[in-house]
C-alpha cells in the first residue's frame, strides 16, 4: 500500500513568525545601538602631565629642560611663572611661551627654546632663567608653567640656588 503524501501550505504559525520577527529586530537595533554608542559619546582629551629638570650653572642662569611631556602643547596656550617665596620683596615674574621677549629669545630674563623649531612644547625643550639679573639666585623662588584652556598646572619646581 502506497500512503498518499499531504502538503500543508503553512510552514510555521502566525504567532511563532510574529515572535521570530519581533527577536530579529531587537537583536539587530540592539547592535546598530552597540556599534553607534562609541560614536555618540564624546571623549575628552586628557589633560597634560610633564616633569622636569633644573639645574644651577656657574654663569648665573637656570636651565629647566622638560624631561617628559605626554603630548605635544601649542606655547600660545602655555603662561609662565616665576614668582619669589616672599612677595613683598620681590615682584613675581609672569608672561606667554610665545610672547615676543620669550620664545626663541637669547639675552631676555627667561627665555624658551623650542628644540626641534616646531613651534611647539614637547620633550627636551627647556627655558633659560636669568637668575643673577632678576635676583632669583638664592634658592627661594619657584618656576611655574601652567596650561591656560584646561587650567592645568604643568610644571612647579623651586629654582636651585647657586654656588
């Protein structure tokens, strides 16, 4: 005997495709969500981290040279500090990396020198401090180096005094 074969037009019943299309659209907005949220948020740049060197030559100047700098500083954005332990005796010293009498200037009472000339602040470049002129010579006044659109301070180091 032969059985006869019956053919059903329907392959799955209305309720299991409904959930099946419901799970397929999640799972894929869900994914477009994931892949997109990277995209969506904003991620702040980290504020900069230096260290330096000072050091106290013969000559009455001192040199503090930066050590390490984690990224690389336009000097507009950079304001410098010298300023004496006692502020009723001496008047601090303050002004711009880029400023005209600082950056690149050899004779001026604090000088910067940008090493590779890419008018930027990175690793090796160092100021030169005229510490005998300006009377910062006795080991009490502090250089400080701050980052002005983040409000960083960079760099505070107490000028050696000298021999």
């Amino acid at each position: 005997m032969r059985g006869t074969l019956r053919r059903d037009g329907e392959a799955v019943s209305p309720v299991i495709a409904t959930v099946l299309l419901l799970a397929i659209t999640v799972m894929l907005s869900s994914m477009v969500f994931v892949l997109m949220q990277g995209a969506l948020t904003t991620v702040e740049k980290a504020p900069p981290q230096a260290t330096v060197s000072v050091r106290a030559l013969d000559n009455g100047f001192h040199v503090v040279r930066i050590t390490s700098l984690d990224q690389s500083i336009d000097p507009a954005r950079l304001k410098f500090d010298l300023q004496p332990s006692n502020l009723t005796e001496s008047v601090p010293i303050r002004g711009q990396v880029s400023g005209d009498d600082v950056y690149g200037v050899v004779g001026s009472n604090v000088s910067f020198h940008d090493r590779d000339a890419g008018y930027s602040v990175t690793q090796g470049d160092y100021f030169v401090i005229d510490s005998q002129t300006i009377g910062s010579d006795d080991g009490t006044w502090r250089f400080r180096l701050i980052e002005e659109s983040a409000g960083v301070l960079l760099i505070d180091v107490s000028l050696p005094a000298m021999r």
